[in-house]
C-alpha cells in the first residue's frame, strides 16, 4: 500500500506545477491534491505501524531461534556424550533449520527498517508538500476573490456609468423639453400675431378699396297722381 502513496508523492513532486497550470479551477485543482496528499500521508502512516509491528514479530521470532540454535547445539554435545550419535545428528540439523530461518528473519527485518525509513522519508516529503499546496491554494483562493471582486467592481462601476449616461440623456431630454415649451409657445404666438396682422390688413385694404368704388347711382321714384 505504501508503494502507491510513495509513488503519488513522486507524481505530485514532478507534475504539479503542469497540473495545476493546465488546470481550468486551480483553487479546486489544489484542494483535490491537497486532499490526496493528506490521504496519503494517513496511509503511509497506517502502512507505518503495520510495518512496524510485523517488525517486532520477526524480531520476537529471531530471539527465539537464536536461543533454539543454541539449545540445539548443547543437546547435540549431550546426545554424542550419552552416544547417540543419530540423536546428535538429528539435534544439528535442527540447528541448521534455525540458523536457516535466522537469515531469513534478519532478511525481513532489514526490509522492514528499509520500508519504514522510505516511509518516514515519503510522508516528511509529503507533509512538506502538504504545506506548499496549502500556501498555494490560499493564495489561489485569495487571487480569485480578488479577481471576482474586481470582476464585480467592474460590472458596477459599467453599471454606474450606464446609469449616469441614462441620467445624463435624461437631463438632456428634460432640458430639451423645456426649451421646447417656450419655443412652441412663442410660434403660436407669433402664428396668432401675424392671423391679426393680416386680418388687420385685410380690413384695411378693404375699407380702402370700399373707400375708392365709385358711389352708386340714386334711385328716382315716380310720383302717384
């Protein structure tokens, strides 16, 4: 199990500056890796303990062959002293078995001590790895808020301006208004002033030319006798 946590320690040691750049959500890039190596470190420390108590067992069990071996030696002298030479030979091939599993035992535990310093080695790396990844994703959420707060202040700040260009055209429209009621009232002013002016001549002209036609003759009556 420890050879998987190892192996994404590498992974993470060699890929994750690629990762994280090609990454479309850095901030949930980084907490997903930071996730994983939290998990590995809880493995490898699992893995740790396992290793370390099947450690204790080999070392329990080479104490007592290496106490076996030489209790088989002293009952082969004691086997050849009575003459029984066949006990004797029985007694040092037991001996044999023990010093056979001796080697193989002290195989084991050199193994052992050599997995658990890859695994000390694997999670100091990676609680140091943990560490940058958090100061990395803090950082990334801090510069994405920031960028959504000026993406935010953005849209407001084009909001305001839209706003303040609708007041503006507004006033315009207003002043424009304003200025227009004066400007019709005048026109119809001036349109009545200038019906007056004309009428008034109209008047005038005619009373001129009624003042020019020649009088009408008069009309004579013929008396009644």
């Amino acid at each position: 199990m420890f050879r998987v946590a190892i192996q994404i320690k590498e992974l993470i040691s060699s890929n994750v500056t690629s990762v994280i750049e090609s990454a479309s959500n850095p901030s949930k890039m980084l907490t997903m890796l930071q996730r994983e190596i939290e998990e590995s470190i809880i493995s490898l420390t699992g893995d740790h303990t396992r290793v370390s108590q099947t450690k204790r067992r080999l070392e329990t069990s080479l104490t007592q062959h290496e106490l076996k071996e030489a209790g088989w030696g002293d009952k082969a002298k004691t086997a050849m002293d009575h003459g029984r030479e066949d006990l004797a030979r029985q007694a040092l091939l037991a001996r044999e078995d023990c010093r056979q599993a001796i080697v193989r035992l002290k195989d084991e535990i050199t193994a052992a001590d050599a997995n658990l310093a890859e695994i000390d080695a694997a999670v100091r790396e990676l609680e140091v790895k943990r560490e940058e990844t958090r100061a990395q994703a803090k950082a990334q959420i801090a510069a994405d808020e920031a960028a959504r707060a000026g993406a935010g202040g953005g849209a407001a700040s084009r909001a305001e301006a839209h706003l303040n260009r609708i007041n503006t055209l507004g006033q315009r429209a207003q002043f424009a208004a304003e200025d227009e009621g004066p400007a019709r009232t005048n026109a119809s002013v001036d349109r009545e002033i200038e019906e007056m002016r004309r009428a008034s001549a109209i008047e005038a002209e005619l009373a001129a030319l009624k003042a020019a036609a020649p009088a009408a003759p008069k009309k004579t009556v013929a008396k009644k006798r």
